[in-house]
C-alpha cells in the first residue's frame, strides 16, 4: 500500500503472518461511521418505563455532566440526560445527509451508570434508553437510509451491581454471585475470598472480572440459538465493537467470530485495541480495531506540530505495514471518541488544523469514524466536557467541512480502496497519492504556518477540494486535493 518504505529503521518492524483467505464486509468496510454517546445525542421526549429511582435527571440539555465526587468521595456517574434510541431515531435524516453509513453506539444494555460499561443485564435495553422495539425500529429505519448499526459489547466484566454479580443486592438479597454462593452465575467470577475479594477490571470493585471460557459464561454470550449475541443480531445489529478486546481470550474471541459470522457474513467486528491489534485482526478474531495510533499521529502532526512530515511518514509506515490490506481496509480511523479529549480542543481551537486533519482521516485507508458533535465544533479535555450533550442548533463552519470531505471520499473510489503512497515529506508538507483502476488523487496539506511552494505538480492536475492554494504556493494550514492522470 505503501512506496519507499524506510528500510533503514529499525522501529516499526513487524513480520505478519494472516489467513489470505479474511475478508472484510463488503457492506461496511468502506463506510463513515458515527459513533454516538447515547445518553448525551437527543432526548426524544418519550415517557420511559421502570427507570430505577436512585438517578438523577437532568432536565439542563447542554450543560455539563457532574463530575465531582459526592459527599462519601464517589464519582457515580448517575446523572441523565436521557438521550434515547428514539432520539437518534429522529435524526436519521440529518445524519444520513451528513454522508454517515455506520452508527456505533456505545452501551445500551440495562446499567446503573450514565456510561453503561457496568452491565447490570445483557438481555434488557436499559429503561431510559426506550425498549427493544425502539432498537428494532431504529435499526430498521436506519437502514431505509443505508445505514447499519453496531453495539457496544462489554464481555471482559460486568457491573457489580447486576443481574449476575448483585453485590448492591437491587436484584433480590440472595441471588447473584455475591450474595449467593450457589448462584447459577457463581462460576463467572474468581473470588480470592468470599465474597468480598474478587478479581476487578484494572482494581475497581464496581466491575468484576469475568472468566470469558467458562462454559456457561461463553454459552451465555455465544450461544447460537439463544445468546446475547444471536438475540441482538436478530433485531437488528450489523456488529459489534468489543470493549477491551484485548483482555477477551483467543478461544473467546474465535467462538465470538464464529457465531456472529454465521448469523450475518458481513456483520463487522472490531476490538478496542490501543495499540498494535495485528494478533487479533491478523489471526481472524476481528475485522479491525480502534486505531488510536492514527489519532497520536494527526495530533502529533497536524495538531500540535510536535513531528514533521518526515517522522508522520514514517510513523504511517508503520499502520501501513501492520494489516494485510483487506484488513487495512477495515480498521477504525478515528481522531477522538468517548474515552480522549476532543481533537479540537487539542488543535488549541484551531479550525485549520481540524480541518486538515479530518481530510487526512476521509483519505487514509480504513474507515473514518466520527464522533458525535465533532462536526459542530463541540470540544472538551476532560470526560465531562468532551462527553457533554449534542448541541443541533450549533452553527460551525467544521460541519460544511465534514460534508464536502465525507461527499468526496464517497465520491471518488480511490479515496476508499486505492494504494496509498506517500509523495514527499518534508518540513510542514505532507504530500500523498491516492490511486485506483479508476483514477488518481493526489492530496497536500501544509501543516506549517508559512506558505510553501508545492514542487513537482503534474501539469493536468486539476484542483477538487481546496483551501489556501494559489497558484502553485500553500498557504499555512492548507490543503488541496487534485485529481490528476495515473502516473
């Protein structure tokens, strides 16, 4: 994918080893996915049934979470704003326009947090969310607009106060693994000494360690005829993103994979991976992953020109070279989502920068993901601040941004599954080509201040998308996209 590769270095090396036989889905591996926080994109207005007394609801859309401890020091994370599934519902259309193709919803599965990664029951959507016919009628709908919806599946832990763990006792004084030692769900957990010492998600007591290959447990979740995964899949899931799917075992990820192929071929599956995910993408235990290594590349380029081009080129080299490229198709670009400060926030406000690097994520191989609000210009450094709620009313120039960018990457078939090949970089510039049987694009960016002269510009190459490129010179912060003859 990738020409004149850094053969010299000894810092991005990898030898990979894959199935050829690995295929990505067809239907969404060259879409514009979305993520959405679903408590914080609309509320619908819709009465709610069974919603647990001890929440607090907000009824202050637009201001920010609570975030200091209360008075015993706990951060409980049980404000709502009561977003719901038929408030994204409502908004199909603009997202449809907004050229999305893919909704990744984080946790909808009934929990006692504003998060929902604490499940409380896998089989239940959570009461302020709306009901599974509300799920069913979003995925149904969504997809008259060409657009498929993945879960978020939280597999590595529960919430302590659950269906299975009822450490709160809120599901009965003697069922659960806590409070009862012959619980049916006992075996899903290790305790050190019973029952208050037990294996935790990174110490914290609210989120027990499951033990993925149990049986029972495995059965519970991957079950082909009356598991979590089957029963969500046929109401209308196209996937699932897997929470910390680098701490699922192998022999549960592969039953996983296996399950949810066999329901829908082209569901995808992609895993929170921070770092390299080549063990799982390359040995077929998803179909991609996170790639939070392309969002510190943009931010340390474009954002906080803390690299030059030259160290961009070569920390790219580095994604190039992880995945096979029907892997590479399939892994998730993303520049800031629910768990990272706003990238416009890191770009210090910076509309330029923002843009450029949003360009850079419609161009790179993979699937762009967008997270809720990025499009409206919403920043925050903090959880409470980038988490806040959707603002539909905010006017910001980065939304025609996203239109225009998103509008060519779908336009133009090399942007989706051309080669990639790095032309020059050097100093603040940054140029690559693009190319497919169709066509070739040829993209520069200008991540400096100072205006610099492109060299080398074939003579027919013609200008589709642009901002500070006069004749020959870029200006700082720019960009421009030709088309031009393949070489």
């Amino acid at each position: 994918m990738r020409g004149e590769l850094n053969l010299h270095s000894d810092r991005y090396w990898q030898l990979t080893v894959y199935d050829p036989s690995q295929k990505r889905p067809a239907a969404l591996g060259n879409g514009i996915i979305y993520q959405i926080f679903p408590d914080r994109f609309c509320n619908s207005g819709s009465p709610k049934q069974n919603v647990p007394a001890d929440r607090t609801l907000r009824t202050d859309w637009g201001n920010l979470p609570v975030y200091l401890p209360n008075e015993k020091g706990e951060v409980t994370n049980s404000d709502y704003f009561g977003g719901d599934l038929a408030g994204i519902t409502q908004h199909l259309d603009y997202l449809a326009q907004l050229g999305v193709t893919c909704l990744y919803l984080n946790p909808i599965f009934e929990a006692h947090s504003n998060h929902r990664y604490n499940t409380a029951d896998y089989l239940h959507i959570d009461p302020l969310l709306g009901t599974e016919e509300d799920f069913a009628q979003l995925c149904a709908k969504a997809k008259q607009y060409g657009i498929s919806v993945i879960l978020d599946g939280v597999f590595s832990h529960t919430g302590s106060d659950s269906v299975y763990f009822n450490r709160n006792g809120r599901y009965g004084q003697h069922s659960g693994a806590y409070r009862d030692p012959n619980s049916p769900y006992r075996e899903w957990y290790t305790f050190h000494r019973y029952p208050d010492s037990y294996e935790s998600w990174w110490g914290f007591l609210t989120l027990p360690n499951v033990r993925e290959n149990n049986p029972q447990y495995m059965d519970f979740i991957c079950d082909p005829k009356t598991g979590v995964l089957a029963k969500w899949l046929r109401l209308g899931a196209s996937g699932f993103r897997l929470d910390v799917a680098d701490e699922l075992t192998d022999d549960f990820l592969d039953r996983l994979r296996a399950v949810v192929k066999a329901e829908n071929p082209d569901a995808l599956i992609v895993g929170e991976v921070w770092e390299n995910a080549a063990h799982f993408v390359n040995h077929g235990m998803m179909d991609g992953a996170m790639n939070y290594d392309f969002r510190r590349f943009c931010r340390q380029f474009f954002a906080e020109g803390s690299i030059d081009a030259a160290e961009f080129d070569l920390r790219l080299s580095s994604l190039l070279t992880r995945y096979p490229r029907q892997m590479l198709s399939a892994q998730l670009n993303l520049l800031d989502s629910h768990d990272v400060s706003r990238f416009l926030t890191l770009c210090g406000g910076d509309r330029a920068r923002m843009e450029q690097a949003v360009l850079f994520q419609m161009s790179f191989p993979g699937m762009p993901c967008v997270f809720y609000g990025d499009e409206k210009g919403l920043e925050g450094a903090s959880e409470n601040e980038y988490r806040r709620p959707m603002d539909f009313g905010r006017a910001d120039g980065l939304e025609e941004a996203y239109r225009r960018m998103i509008a060519l990457r779908k336009e133009h078939p090399a942007l989706r599954h051309g080669d990639f090949q790095t032309v020059l970089a050097q100093g603040a510039l940054f140029l690559c080509r693009r190319s497919a049987a169709e066509e070739s694009l040829l993209l520069c960016w200008n991540a400096g201040g100072e205006a610099l002269p492109v060299p080398g510009l074939p003579k027919d190459a013609l200008p589709l998308l642009q901002k500070g490129w006069k004749g020959g010179l870029l200006e700082g912060r720019g960009y421009v996209v030709f088309q031009t003859a393949k070489p």
